[in-house]
C-alpha cells in the first residue's frame, strides 16, 4: 500500500518531533500495511517552511535510519505546500518539490476555512506549466463544503484531490466523514491518504479506510484508489470518471445530521 501523504519528518513541522516519533511512525505504517510513504512537510502555510533541497537531504538520512533498524519502510520526498500565488516560480527555482521530486504531482493545501479567489487562475497556470495539482483534504475545507461546486469546478478543469483516510474512518466527525463519501460517490476524489502526523491523534488507519470503502461502494473504488496512489509516483494519469454536482438537498442532509 502506498501513502502519498504524511508528516514522518522529525521535527520539521507538526509531525513527528523526534527521530524516536519517526520510528514509530514507520512501525505502525508497516503494520497499517504501508509499503511506500511520500514524507510530505508543510511549507508556507505561516507557521514552517520546508524547502526542497532540505527534505530530499532529510529523506535520504530518514531512509538510511529504517534501515539501520530494519524497518521494510520506503520513503519518498513531497511536500505539503500552502497554495500562494508564485507556485509556479517556486518549481522552477527548485524551492517546492513534486511528490517524489521525478513526477508532477503538486500536492496544494488551502487554508482550513476559505478557497483563495485566485486558486482557479493558478491550478490553470501549474497545468500550463505541466504539473498536475492535486487538492489535499478538500473535505475538511469549510467552503468546499458549504460550495462543493467550487470543487467541481477545479476537477473538471484537471486538478485531483486527496481525501484524509482519517475523515473516511470518523475522526473528524460524522460530517465529515459523510462528506468524504459523497465526494468520492461525485468522482470528486481521486486518492486517499494518512495525512499522519503521529501515532496517537493522527495515525494512519489506512486500511480501515479501505475496508470501510469496500464495504460502502465495493472492491472497484478501493482499487481505482490504490493504482492511482502506485501511478502518482510512476508519473502516469490518474483514473478519473467525469465529476457530478453533489446535489444540493444531500449537502442540506449534511448539515441537518
């Protein structure tokens, strides 16, 4: 199994603090079912800046580490990078990574509780510029959930979104977990991930997410998930059906629950 997203980095962010929490995390990665994890740290999201050529010096010595103790752990490097309006001039300067710095995968955070009015004109200028957005937890972002057709808009114009595997197991509450659903139902979700940030508030309950999805939607979804998280890091197109509106008396549904 592959997670395209995690904070496995000591102490670079929120993450893991200490090499010890990294350790951790890589075990109970491992027992989750976790072969390949992309270390993806916040950069420019106000409170940490991670820097490209920092993570791959910083992944490099996390991977030597796992096998020193003989953790069968690969990690990748990524980034979680708050969206700001130079994104494109921060590929091309090497300041922000693709997922695995070989592919075009950009992973883009929004700010909890809006959507920037320029995101659209910048998810066109990435796309121009060859890199393929992808728009993490949507599902916990309070105007894509008041406005959901705003993420329609961004899919049906080419970016992808990563829906939090936690969100899909209830951690963050029934809501959003039903929302999570509805999203994937809409074809408005392409990935999931741990979005780990440690091993006691913020683990990885992967293959809880995948099991909950095979029981709701069937086998198909929890593989078109799965070869689209492998293809990510192979460079390919992700398998994507056209995007459908949420209807508006589900999302009222929602909010009555």
């Amino acid at each position: 199994m592959i997670d395209i997203h995690s904070h496995i980095l000591p102490g670079v962010d929120d993450g893991a603090q200490t090499i010890e929490e990294s350790i951790q995390m890589a075990e109970a990665a491992v027992a989750d079912g976790i072969t390949t994890i992309v270390a993806t740290p916040h950069h420019k999201n106000g409170a940490y800046d991670n820097y490209k050529h920092d993570i791959l010096i910083q992944v490099a010595e996390l991977n030597r580490t796992f096998q020193e103790q003989g953790i069968d752990l690969e990690v990748l490097p990524g980034q979680e990078n708050r969206i700001y309006g130079e994104m494109v001039q921060g590929l091309e300067v090497d300041e922000i990574l693709a997922i695995d710095d070989k592919t075009k995968y950009v992973l883009v955070e929004f700010p909890s509780s809006s959507v920037p009015r320029y995101a659209e004109q910048l998810f066109f200028d990435l796309q121009v510029a060859g890199y393929s957005p992808v728009i993490v937890h949507p599902e916990r972002n309070k105007q894509l959930i008041e406005n959901p057709d705003l993420l329609y808009s961004f899919v049906k114009k080419g970016a992808y979104t990563q829906v939090t595997a936690g969100s899909l197991c209830g951690h963050f509450g029934k809501k959003i977990k039903k929302f999570s659903e509805q999203l994937l139902e809409a074809n408005l979700a392409h990935l999931v991930a741990s979005d780990a940030h440690n091993t006691k508030t913020r683990g990885f309950c992967m293959k809880e997410a995948y099991e909950g999805l095979s029981k709701k939607f069937g086998n198909d979804m929890v593989y078109l998930l799965m070869e689209n998280a492998e293809d990510v890091l192979v460079g390919k197109v992700l398998a994507a059906d056209p995007p459908k509106h949420i209807k508006k008396s589900k999302l009222l549904g929602l909010f009555n629950r």
